[in-house]
C-alpha cells in the first residue's frame, strides 16, 4: 500500500529556508567579516575575552606603570640613592685612612706630647733623640717628621724593630719594637740638638 505524504505548504517551506539561513549565517560571517568591516570603536572591552590579547596587539607606551613594578622601581631609587652616599654599603670614612699626628717638644729635662690625634707617648733618650710610642704597629706605613717654626736643622725618622719584615726599620734603644718610632733632630751644624717637632704616621 502506497503511502502518501501531504505536499508541505509555502509557509513550512519558507520557514525551512530561513532555518538553514540562521545556521549558516554564523559559519558564514566568520569567515566574511573582517577588521576592515568594524566600525572603529565599535567592540567594547566587555567583548574580549580576558587574558586574551598578548604584546604583539598591545602598544606598551599607552600602560601606565602596574603598581608592583612601581614598588620595584622607588626600591632601586632609594638604593641608588644609599649608594650615592657609600660604597658597598659602607661610609666613605670607613675607608679613609686613619692618620696618627702629634707635636713634641724636646729639652734637655725630657719630652711631652703638646698636642695629638690620641694615643701616642714620647720619651727623650738623648739630645736629640726621641722614642715615640703610636700605639699599634707603624710597619709599612708611612713616617714624616718636620720642625716646629721657626726652628730649623735635620730630622730623620724610622720605625722601631730592626730591619726583619720592617721596611726602612732601626734597631732602636730602649724600646726596640714595631709600635714605637725613633725620631733625631740636629741644628744646623749639624749636631745633635732638642727640637720641637711634627711627626705624622699614615693610615
């Protein structure tokens, strides 16, 4: 028994049609539209997909600065301005050398120390020969000695100890060791003479 099916009417017909329409209109504008078919301005931030867009997309001169790189950056600033102010975390007078100075005088009753940096004693062994005591050890370090105006004449200057490990060193009487320093002064003669004196040790 043959089976008939009703003619479908117009109306199904156009239905159908527009169905097929609405499903391949989608498949279809994705392939059609492009950036040049956009309005500019016409896609608002809601309608990107978040964590989407990458540099390439991104002009990185429109960003402001993200407020951990900003923490980041005042934290160098304030480094470099520490550092303008020291050298590897240290203050410039950590590496200043500490000079020792004194003025002596010497008379025939003995000698004193009129003024010094701290630290330092004197004792007259003859005429014209004087004992310094600096405190710590003068080796390798470098020894002036110079008269007090107006006085003028000869001095000489080296460090106690004897010559072993001891640069420009003298075997000195009384105190033969590395703390002291023995200091000579003559007159112009020259012969030995007490003298009031500078005597400068370097750092």
């Amino acid at each position: 028994m043959r089976i008939r099916f009703p003619r479908p009417s117009a109306g199904l017909a156009v239905a159908v049609v527009a169905l097929f329409v609405a499903l391949g209109g989608t498949a279809l504008a994705k392939i059609l539209i492009n950036g040049s078919d956009l309005r500019n301005r016409s896609v608002g931030a809601i309608k990107i997909k978040k964590n989407s867009l990458t540099g390439t997309e991104i002009k990185e001169s429109s960003l402001s600065t993200v407020p951990s790189a900003k923490n980041a950056q005042n934290a160098q600033n304030a480094q470099n301005a520490q550092n303008a102010n020291t050298v590897g975390g240290k203050a410039p007078a950590a590496f200043a050398a500490a000079n020792k100075w004194a003025l002596i005088a010497g008379t025939a009753g003995g000698a004193n120390v009129l003024a010094s940096s701290g630290g330092m004693t004197v004792t007259r062994s003859s005429t014209g020969i004087y004992l310094v005591n600096a405190g710590s050890s003068v080796v390798g370090k470098p020894l002036s000695a110079t008269f007090n105006f107006p006085q003028v004449g000869f001095i000489t200057v080296a460090p106690c100890g004897g010559t072993a490990n001891n640069p420009g060193g003298a075997t000195c009487p009384l105190f033969n060791d590395t703390n002291h320093v023995i200091v000579r002064t003559l007159n112009t003669t020259p012969a030995p003479a007490d003298s009031t004196f500078y005597l400068s040790i370097g750092g």
